[in-house]
C-alpha cells in the first residue's frame, strides 16, 4: 500500500495502474438503481483499460497530447481515463453537458478551452458528439467510434509509456459555471505525495472500502473518491451522482452491502439524506461498518452533523464516524483532515466579534451570539498553513484572514495559462478562503470574494443561507446571497434568491416573511432584498456549487427589467 514510508518506491501513477494485471478481486463495484450491482475485478479493469489505450493510440493520441474526456459518469469513462494515463496521455474529466449548464455558455466555453489548452481529442457520449462537433475544431470521438476503433489481437502491453515523475498526470479543472475554468496540471510525483500522505492521515489500510457517488470531473470525487481506491488496490463502490440525487437511499444500500468504511460527502449531501430519504427506504441499512463520512467542499456546519447523525442514528450512525477535510485541486485533495473515528473538534465563538473584528473569540455555548464552527482538522504531512491579513502579512492565533498554502503536492501551474501565476514570491498558494487557526485546528469561513460587508459587519453569504434552509418551502441547497450596493446608505445590502415549488401568491409573501424573521433571529443581519423563483432559476457551477456571481447578474438584470 502506498504510504509515506512506503512513497520513495514508487515515481508515477502508471507503475501503479499496472498492478493487479491477475487479480481476481473486485476493483469497481458500480450500483445502478437496478438491483444487480456491476462487479469489474481488477483484471477485467486492466484489460479494458488496455483495450481503450489502444484504441486511443488509433486515434493518434500520443504522450503529453490533452485528451478530455466529457462524458457521464460511467464505467466508459473510467476506462478511458486509465487508458490515457497509460499510453502517456494527460487526460481530464469535464462535466457533459445537463439540464443545470446553459447550453449556448457550455459550448462556447468549451470552444474556447479546447482551443487554448490545445486538446488534440474529445470523447463523449454518441447523442452529444454530433453537436460538440460543429463548436470545436479538435476531433471529437464518440462511444461507438471509440470502441469501433479498440484494437483486435495486438500485443498492447507495448503500448505502455513510463513518464518522468515530473510530468503532467492529468488535468482537474477549476470548477466555474460551466465548470470549464483553469486546468490544474498535476505531476505524477505531486499526485503520489498527496495520496501517501492523506492515506497516513485516513490511517488507510487494506480492509478499507471507499463508496463514491462524486462526480469525477470534481477534485473530491477524482482523487478521494477514485484514483486513492484504484491506486491503492482498495474496493471502489460507485455510483452515478445523478442517480443519487434522486435516490440518496441508494448509497446506503451500498454501504450496507459491501461494508464500505469511507465515503467523501460535500456538506449539503448530509441533508439531503436526513431530509429526503424516507424511514422506510433506510430500514435495515446497518451503517456502522463506516469508518469516516468525511465532509469536504463547502463549509461544514455543525447543524448538518447533528442532523444526519440523529436520522441515521438507528442505522448505527455515530458522531465519531463524522470527519471532514479542507482540500482544492491546486493541492491535488486534500490540505487538512481530522482525526477518523473521533469526533470533528468544535469552537464556539462571538458572531458579533467575527463579524465586526475578525476575531474568532471563544464563549460559552449558552451564549447569546453563540455560533459554532466545525475544525477542518489539522494540515496532513508536508503541507504547511497559515492566515494571512490583507497586506499578506500573517496574522496570530484566532485572527481571521486568508488562508494560504504550501506542500508537495501542489499544481505545476495552470495549464497552458502563462498569464495565470499561482504563487506568491516566496511560493505560497493564496487560496482565497478566509479562516483561522486555533490549537492547531484549521476552521474555514467562507470565500473572500463572497464576503459582503453591511453595516460595518463581515456577513458570509453561505451562513444567510443556511439560516434559510431551516424554512420550510426553501429547497436545500437552492439558495444564493450575495451583496448589492447601496450608494444612499454607503454600504451593501444583502440580497437573497431561493427556489421554491410555492406557487400562491399569498403563500408566498408568508414565506418572504417568514425567511426575513428566521434569518434576522438566527444571524441578527437582516436580508433586504428575498426574491423567490421557481425551481432551476438558479444557475450552478458543474460540481453543483452556486455561482454567486452569475446568480448576482441575472438576478440584477431581472430586477433592471421589473421580472423579478
């Protein structure tokens, strides 16, 4: 197992795909809402892998040629992925085109990145090809022709390329509103220091099984929630996220059934299981196999936490199996992790201090402006953090600022990008988040350009929204915030969108009140502006994040034009 004691044995991710070439035991387990899981061994792995890499050679893809790979999430794509790697390709997951992108912004975007990150091949599904051809000028290959062109009866062990360590492995991109933003170029020798070090910090061993509905065009789930598994030869339970979405029972039947021990969820994922599946479709899942459901991606809320450990509580459900882990594609995964199999730390501290001061000043839990905020653990081995203020000058213990990183693990650059640089001088990767430290424990706020300043107070968007959650009639997850200014009032107000299925008038004005009260009861801000819109109104990034700004512009555009 690759481990850091272990890392100095190996120097690319191709020497590690190849193991396992005989091994009968199961390498992919991929749940479908049929009833019969699809079993691939490690072998069959292998030789479709082979099977895709040489058809991909056919095509004319050759070492260091970008191949992207935009397809749903699919046994398919897996292959294809390993397949690139192998020949010495550098492959990247990008989301397909669904009903949450807008098509014209989708297609335009990946004209554009297709032509300056030079791709020399697209694979996709048959019903998309025909359409992606006529926006982009490289070859698009469909699944059919793909497979028409695998290779019959040539020796395709000849086809594998061994690449330097510092080679680029593969690309993950920046999610954004099409999801088609920065290529994160990560080097064989970075991936590998990132898996060795989150698996001395997951304490991963060979009993371990990791369950997996994450999208793979998304860091959590293609690092996480794949290439860890398949690397280190552990069991992957997967399944398609848009399955999941509208059956989240289906990942505890997993669970269940394979005895899966880790499973990566971003925080919103917690509620819509505690909300959204019924008892009756969890009766019987027996859940404490689980060593850690460790909460990544957005800023965990101790609410989220209680609330799923209290629903699934009779499925075996603890606290101590709830982790989380602070982690970005500039990093490879992960930054930091909590301890698995204990509970994640909380700090409860003065809302009114963090907002006017910056400081995170501890008080007492019956405090009147107690807020409680969940530890993203401390920094895995050889990687540093630190809290910088806004001249970068690094702040002391419980001063908010913003977070920044440096490790051996981190992106060569953005591909093909020369205009992007993502160091500072002295090679610190400035992430944008805002967080603090204190005793050691990393706890994040929110994003920097998110942050509205009303009335002389930091308001972060993402506790508005989750105040509003709590309403019912308000669609978890499908809520956005963010700050308009005010020139009279020289300050910005805060604007809220949700959607909602309500569809009555006075219905509706009933729940503008009531979202106005809950969240000036529970953040003591008050939200000047609540509009609510019918479901899909709000547009999302492909990893399912709300896109602040663009929500922002539509939502003025309307208000401009008096349909809002």
């Amino acid at each position: 197992m690759l481990r850091l004691a272990t890392r100095s044995r190996v120097r690319t991710l191709t020497e590690l795909a190849v193991h396992g070439i005989q091994d009968a035991r199961p390498a992919i387990i991929f749940y479908q809402t049929e009833p019969s899981p699809v079993i691939v061994s490690r072998a069959e792995l292998w030789r479709q892998v082979m099977t895709c890499a040489g058809a991909l050679d056919r095509a004319g893809l050759r070492a260091g040629d970008l191949v992207i790979i935009a397809h749903t999430q699919s046994l398919e794509s897996i292959y294809a992925f390993w397949g690139a790697l192998v020949i010495g390709a550098v492959p990247s997951m990008f989301p397909t085109l669904t009903e949450k992108l807008d098509r014209s912004i989708y297609l335009t975007s990946m004209a554009e990145l297709t032509r300056r990150s030079q791709a020399k091949l697209v694979l996709t599904t048959d019903d998309f090809a025909p359409e992606l051809s006529w926006h982009i000028d490289c070859p698009v290959l469909s699944s059919t022709l793909w497979n028409q062109s695998a290779p019959d009866g040539e020796p395709l062990n000849l086809l594998i390329r061994m690449p330097n360590p510092q080679d680029i492995a593969f690309l993950q991109h920046s999610s954004g509103t099409t999801g088609l933003q920065k290529g994160v170029a990560l080097s064989h020798e970075a991936v590998l220091n990132q898996l060795a070090s989150y698996a001395d910090a997951l304490d991963l061993n060979e009993n371990d099984i990791v369950a997996s509905w994450l999208p793979l065009y998304h860091d959590m789930g293609l690092i996480a929630g794949f290439i860890q598994p398949i690397v280190q030869g552990l069991p992957l339970v997967l399944m398609s996220p848009f399955d999941w979405v509208q059956h989240p029972a289906l990942l505890l039947r997993a669970i269940d059934e394979t005895r899966a021990t880790l499973c990566w969820l971003p925080n919103f994922a917690y509620n819509h299981m505690a909300r959204r599946i019924r008892q009756r479709d969890s009766v019987g899942f027996d859940l404490s196999c689980m060593r850690g459901f460790i909460n990544c991606s957005e800023p965990v809320r101790a609410a989220s936490h209680a609330l799923f450990a209290e629903r699934f509580a009779v499925n075996g459900v603890k606290m101590r199996q709830l982790a989380v882990s602070y982690a970005m594609a500039e990093n490879t995964f992960a930054v930091t992790q909590t301890p698995i199999s204990r509970p994640a730390p909380h700090d409860t501290i003065d809302r009114d201090r963090l907002q006017r001061e910056d400081i995170a000043l501890p008080v007492a839990s019956d405090h009147p402006l107690a807020v409680t905020q969940v530890s993203c653990g401390r920094p895995i081995a050889n990687t540093r953090v630190k809290i910088v203020g806004g001249h970068g000058d690094t702040v002391g213990e419980r001063h908010v600022g913003e977070v920044v990183i440096s490790s051996d693990c981190m992106l060569t650059g953005y591909y093909r990008r020369p205009d992007l640089q993502p160091f500072d001088a002295d090679g610190w990767y400035r992430t944008g988040d805002l967080g603090y430290l204190a005793d050691g424990e990393l706890y994040i706020i929110g994003r920097s350009k998110d942050l509205i300043i009303s009335a002389g107070k930091n308001v972060f968007p993402q506790d508005i929204e989750a105040a509003a959650y709590d309403v019912s009639g308000i669609h978890p997850g499908r809520a956005v915030v963010f700050g308009v200014p005010d020139e009279r009032e020289g300050t910005e107000l805060i604007a809220l969108v949700a959607e909602t299925d309500e569809s009555d008038d006075a219905a509706r004005q009933r729940l503008v009140s009531e979202v106005r009260q809950h969240i000036a009861r529970t953040t003591e801000v008050s939200a000047s502006f609540v509009t609510l819109v019918e479901r899909g109104w709000l547009i999302k990034t492909s990893s399912g994040k709300t896109a602040r700004a663009a929500n922002r512009e539509k939502w003025l555009r309307e208000r401009d034009a008096g349909s809002v």
